[in-house]
C-alpha cells in the first residue's frame, strides 16, 4: 500500500492532501488500554459524519476468527511468498507441537 508506485499515483495524492490528522481525546484518555480511533468525514455538502471505536477488530476485547486470521496472514504474507509456500507455512504451525525441530518452521518462512 506504501509503495513508490502507489504513493506516486495523482488521485491517491490529491485525496492525502485533503487528510487532516488529529488526537482524538476520547481515544487518547484509553491508550494504551484501549487502541481506539474517531474518522470525521465532511462531505461536499459541508454534512459531516463520524464514527468512533474504541477497540478495533481484532484487539483482545474484539478479536479475529481463525478465518479472519487466515485470510489476513495470507493478503500480507503474499507479498513475500507464494499462496503455496503460505499454506505449507499454515500446515507447519498447526503441527508445531509434534515438530522435534524448529527447522521445518523457519523452512517453511523461507518458502
């Protein structure tokens, strides 16, 4: 998502430049118990929208689903390995506690 290729693109350019940062104060009075963030979207029509979280998707208090994870380990890892080499690191990791060896792991990791 941070790419050369993808920072360079006009259109993703022209709408950062209209992102206003800011400390949220009801999310900052949590930290670091809680991992909360505020968006507030004003539309051309000058209606603002907010909505607020304290704790996101796949925090403690809200986690993922084993499905959830799976996919997510497997958008992110694509960027180092391939979807076969993923899956025989998935397949390791359900068998970590009959591995004799750590090896087959770190194999795994390497693809």
């Amino acid at each position: 998502m941070f790419s050369d290729r993808a920072l360079g693109r006009p259109e993703l350019r022209e709408v950062a430049s209209r992102v206003t940062l800011f400390v949220d104060e009801e999310a900052e009075a949590v930290y670091p118990n809680k991992l909360g963030a505020r968006v507030e979207l004003k539309l051309r029509g000058g209606e603002m929208r907010t909505a607020a979280a304290l704790d996101a998707h796949g925090t403690p208090t809200d986690p993922c689903s084993d499905v959830e994870r799976r996919e997510r380990f497997l958008k992110l890892g694509s960027a180092a390995l391939s979807y076969a080499a993923l899956n025989t690191v998935l397949e390791t990791i359900n068998g970590l506690d009959a591995l004799a060896s750590i090896r087959p792991f770190s194999d795994a990791l390497r693809g």
